[in-house]
C-alpha cells in the first residue's frame, strides 16, 4: 500500500511484492518516513466532544470495515451498529454511514443499505429506564423481528427485558439516609 500526505494511491501489485522485504522500483524515488508491512490491518476511531467513540474504520486489505454508535442524553449507549464491509476509500468520517430515528427507531443510511434484510433495525440497542438510576430495561438484536421497535407494544417484542423491584429482607436494617 502506498499512501502520500494520508491519502492511499495503490497497493503493491508486482511479482517482486512476494519477495521478503523487498521493494522494486524502476526510476528514481526517493522516501521518507518509510513502513514496510505485508497484510497490514489498521484502524481509525472517531470520537465526539465526550471522547465517546462515534465511529470506527478498519482497513483490511482492499476493504474498510465500519461501525458507529449512538447515545442517549445520559451519555449511555443505546445503539451500535453492525460491522458493514466497503472497498477500500480514503480514511475520513462517513456522514451518510447511519442516521439514528429516535422517535420510531429505525436507522437509515449506508449501513440499512447494506442490510436490507434487517428492515431499518442493523444494529443491536438498549432501552433504559427514566429514572436517576438509569438501569437498563430492554436490549434488542439486529433485525426487524428481535428490535427495540418502538412500533411495537413492549409485551409483543421479542427483546431481553429487565426489571425491577424492591425487596424486603426480615430484620434487615438498612442506614437510615
């Protein structure tokens, strides 16, 4: 792979490519700062002004793998979407990777491009309580069928539910607050 100020120009495609540590050029070249590597992997993470992870990027190859997560106004994260393969293009924030419905749940973008079969829902989630304590109540999986989809009463989703509830514990004395 040859990359010139960040930006990839090409891949090594030569018989000499298989060569250990060898690198064949006809011309003059000069270089600096020079890495050799053969199946590199490397990656980019996204974050927002929280230092949240918004994003991420994996180069494998000829392909950019790429997920993206959501969260609530609590800073809890609520969504992370399904890994979904590209070829290759320049590192960069992809704006029209996952857009996140909040009212209705269903996320749109490349990533419900790629993941048809998911019916808007190509990501797992989380569903919490309204409460200062802010425990969790329902998760959900990728798919329509196995969602959070808030166009379904909660009773009739096919989704991990929590709950919760005080017990008491004879002659237990709690501190008094």
């Amino acid at each position: 792979l040859f990359f010139f100020n960040g930006e990839y120009v090409c891949g090594l495609e030569h018989p000499c490519s298989q060569a250990a540590e060898t690198l064949c050029l006809s011309g003059q070249a000069v270089f600096s700062k020079l890495l050799w590597g053969r199946q590199v992997t490397f990656g980019i993470r996204y974050l927002d002004a929280m230092g949240r992870v918004r994003q991420g990027q994996m180069f494998n190859g000829n392909t950019v793998t790429v997920t993206q997560n959501f969260y609530d106004s609590e800073n809890r994260l609520i969504a992370q979407t399904k890994p979904a393969e590209f070829d290759y293009f320049a590192f960069g924030y992809l704006e029209d990777f996952a857009q996140l419905d909040l009212e209705t749940g269903i996320m749109s973008g490349r990533i419900a491009e790629q993941y048809p079969e998911d019916e808007g829902f190509p990501y797992v989630s989380q569903r919490y309580e309204a409460t200062p304590e802010g425990r969790m109540l329902e998760s959900g999986l990728p798919g329509k069928a196995y969602a959070i989809d808030l166009s379904v009463e909660e009773q009739n989703r096919q989704t991990s539910r929590l709950s919760y509830e005080k017990v008491d514990i004879p002659g237990l004395k709690l501190p008094e607050s």
